[in-house]
C-alpha cells in the first residue's frame, strides 16, 4: 500500500496531516457516532479495518479516507469505490448547493451543519449549483470567516474507506499497518501480521 501523494510532498507533511487529525477530532467524533447508530454492522467492520490501518494516533475512525473539496462544482457521480456508507457534509460561506439523488428524483436542503450518510457508491448524486455569499460587516460569520481567514464560497468534506483498503484490512489485527510498514515487512513468527505481498493491492489510504 502506499500512502496519499500529500504524505509524500515535504518532509512535515505527515506533521500536517495529523494535525488535521487532531484539529478535527470532535469532529470526526460525531461522524463516528452518527456511522455507529445508523449503519451499527457495517460501523463494527469499518472500525476493525480502520484500527488495522490508521497510523496516527488522532486518528477517530471509522474512516481511512477523507478529501475536502475546495470550492468546486459536483457533478453527477458514484462514488464508486467506497465500502460501506459514506459520510459527506458542507461547510463554507454559500447558498443554494442543494443534495440531488437522481435515483430517487429527491432533492434535499444540503446547508451548514447538515451531514449525509448513506450508500453513494450506487446512488447517484451531485450538489446543485451554488453561489458564494458575502458575509454582513460586524456578523458572527464575518467574525468566523476572518479569524480563519476564509474567502466565501462552499468546501465540501467527504470520509469514506477506499473498499481496496478494506479488501487487505478488514481480517488484520490493531497497529497491523504501523507494525508492517502496511504489508511492506513480514513479522517473524506471528503470521497474523503477515500478508502475501504479491497479492496485495498497493492502495491509497489517505486522501485529504
């Protein structure tokens, strides 16, 4: 397996990354919990995957893989390679940007605050278009958008677990990624941790 290309760019990018972790914790908490209550079977399979996989520590889980879409459009799509339900939610300074399951001819109020989870990786969807909102001198969220130095505009947030990930993680034991370098080192003499590399996909675990 390999890691994303971001974990790959200097030398304090994996610094970077779990800094992402740790700021995001709480966050990553309650997609957690939202996962755990709705989809109780398959939260239990992507934990025990995840807890095989991660690699750092701030790292909540039930999910490898998380890509922030930075003020772009959404087109109509699957996402294809997702085991499991896929979480995804908006944040930003916008209007309009609405959920659309074309599937289902359904579309849904899709703002801040709303969370998506679902099967996306047969349903297709999109967001509607959408447009940046200028934020009233002196708000809250113009107190929001410069104490993080923000520009309007909508940045959408999506965690899922790659399904070739899950492919190699889902029958591995906790730390079985840190321990063997992801299946790139056997471990002497505990075959649990050990895997036919030769077999074995190499696959992007972390997108951000």
């Amino acid at each position: 397996m390999t890691p994303s290309k971001v974990v790959k760019q200097k030398a304090t990018s994996h610094v970077e990354v779990d800094n992402f972790y740790l700021d995001t914790i709480e966050v990553q908490a309650v997609l957690d919990a939202i996962v755990e209550s709705q989809f109780p079977k398959q939260w239990k399979a992507l934990q025990k995957a995840h807890k095989a996989g991660k690699w750092s520590k701030h790292d909540y889980g039930p999910y490898l893989g998380y890509v922030l879409i930075w003020k772009l459009p959404s087109w109509v799509h699957l996402d294809g390679q997702d085991e499991g339900p896929t979480i995804t939610f908006p944040n930003g300074f916008f209007e309009r940007g609405y959920m659309d399951l074309l599937d289902f001819d359904l579309r849904f109020l899709y703002s801040r605050g709303h969370v998506m989870v679902g099967w996306t990786c047969f349903i297709l969807h999109r967001v509607s278009p959408w447009t940046s909102r200028i934020t009233q001198l002196g708000s809250k969220e113009r107190r929001e958008q410069d104490k993080y130095g923000l520009t309007p505009g909508r940045i959408g947030a999506v965690a899922y677990f790659p399904n070739t990930a899950y492919a190699q993680l889902h029958d591995k034991p906790p730390g079985w990624g840190k321990i063997t370098k992801w299946g790139v080192n056997k471990v002497e003499g505990d075959s649990k941790y050990n895997v036919d590399l030769i077999s074995s996909p190499y696959i992007p675990l972390y997108t951000l």
